[in-house]
C-alpha cells in the first residue's frame, strides 16, 4: 500500500514485504505467531454464522502505525524477532479440519494485519474451501485492489476497520482513506462485510463525523453492520481516558439513522 522502495535484502514499512533479489515476497509466509478458537462474535461478526466458532491466526507486521494498538506486540514485530511456528496451508487447513467437532467453521485471519502477507490467505483459503470450510479475514482494509483481489474468490467474510471518516485521522496511523473506502466497496460486492469504528476521544468522536461515516457506509448498502467500539487507554494513548458510554450510544444513535444494524462493543 505504501509503495515503498525496498532495497534488495530489505523489508519495507510493514516488515513483511522484503526485496528478494528483485522480487517481492513476504517473509511472515506461515510463520503464525497465535492461533486460538475464537467465538466467531469476537471477529466481531454478528450476522455471520451466529453462534459458531473460528479458528483464528494471526503473524507478525503491519502497514499502519496506530498510537492506539492493542497488539503492538505482534504488529511491531519482524522475522528477527517474532516467536512463531510454522504452519503450511495444509498443515492449518488439517487442523481447522480436526477442530471441527469443537464448533469450527473454518480460519479467520486475524490479530496482525493479514493482507500484507494475502498470498497466505490465498493459499491456505483455497485449502480450506475445498474442504467444504469458511475463510473470515479481519484488516484495517489498507491495501491495494490487486491484493483483495487475490484473495476475493475464497474468502467469505471480512471485518474491516473503518477507523474514522477524515483524511487527517488516516494520516496520523499512516494510512489513507481513500484505499480504504475502495477496499471496502470491492468487498462489499463479492462478500458479507461487516465494519468496525473505535471511538476514540477527541479524536474521531464528533456527531458529524459519525453522521457522514455512517451516510457513506449506507450508500455501498444500508445492510452492512457496524460495530461501534469504545476506546481504553492503551499503546502509546495510555494517557486518555476511556470513551464516555453516553457518548458511545449518542453515536450510535446517529449511525442507526443510516444503517440498519450498529452495535455497541466494549461498553
Ligand atoms: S491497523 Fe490494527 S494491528 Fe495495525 S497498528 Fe493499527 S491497530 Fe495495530
């Protein structure tokens, strides 16, 4: 997404993307740093196989920046210093398989930021499909269409961040809205998509904001979900306070004009 030069031997800005004597690969290919069975609510999905579970896999890197991470951990985390365990696609798609009698569905790609290692996804989906399973990818949706692309024809579900509706916020996590907004519509026309908001404060938390994010959401279609989640002081934000519950449900309010379903998450 950010288009970065990369010098041979080199990894660019999200730490996954490396130039291998010209060609562009990334280095977190298997390498899966959590993988837990997760209740599919937790994605959050709601309208999605309600009540089912996930096996869930995250790696390491990511292509934002966000002051507020929850996984900075893993998200900050490169090849050299990452812990992981190897999983092949068929080695992850056996284990979905096994898991099965638990309540499992299929694989969501989740914790870091998934898509920019999407020739995974690609491969271990693909896997998963032809068993007759379901694929659920979580992004931050900051990457290119050729990138959703390769995943598009496996992937079933998707919960994208919509982290807010101004350029300026994107700007300070280092991404862009526009790629986003783009990311968002070409799922929504090939997939069930459901969205997410933090609210932060003072940061994306206005009546108009929400009014307008809420607006656009319902001209790709009027369906689609959103969670509305609250804040707590986290990352290199630890010094705000939590978002104020009123407010939360204020929003959610205005959201609710638009859409048919907001939900309220971590209240
Ligand atoms: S997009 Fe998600 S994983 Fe990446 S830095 Fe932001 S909050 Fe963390």
């Amino acid at each position: 997404m950010h288009h970065c030069r990369i010098k041979n031997g080199k990894t660019g800005r999200c730490r996954v993307r490396k130039n291998a004597d010209g060609k562009n690969t990334p280095v977190n290919y298997g390498l899966v740093t959590s993988v837990a069975l997760d209740p599919i609510e937790k994605k959050p999905l709601v309208s999605f196989h309600p009540g089912s579970k996930i096996l869930s896999v995250g790696s390491f890197g990511c292509n934002l920046n966000c002051p507020f991470c929850q996984n900075a951990s893993i998200a900050a985390a490169s090849v050299e210093n990452a812990v992981t365990e190897f999983y092949s696609p068929v080695k992850l798609a056996e284990l979905a398989e096994k898991t099965k009698k638990h309540g499992n569905i299929g694989v969501a790609y989740t914790y870091n930021e998934p898509m920019i290692g999407y020739e995974y996804i690609r491969d271990t989906a693909a896997e998963i499909k032809r068993r007759g399973m379901v694929n659920v990818v979580v992004t931050n949706g900051s990457v290119t269409p050729a990138a959703l692309n390769a995943v598009l024809p496996y992937v079933d579900a998707y919960n994208i961040d919509l982290k807010a509706f101004t350029a300026s916020f994107y700007e300070k996590v280092g991404g862009d809205i526009k790629t986003v907004l783009k990311f968002i519509e070409i799922a929504a026309k090939n997939a069930h998509v459901e969205l997410t908001t933090l609210i932060i404060p003072d940061e994306n938390d206005s009546p108009a904001e929400i009014q307008e994010l809420s607006a656009w959401v319902a001209s790709v279609n009027r369906g689609i979900p959103l969670h509305i989640t609250r804040f707590f002081p986290c990352g290199k934000m630890s010094d705000k306070t939590p978002t104020d519950i009123r407010v939360m449900r204020r929003l959610a309010g205005i959201a609710r004009q638009n859409l048919d379903t907001v939900i309220l998450g971590n209240i």
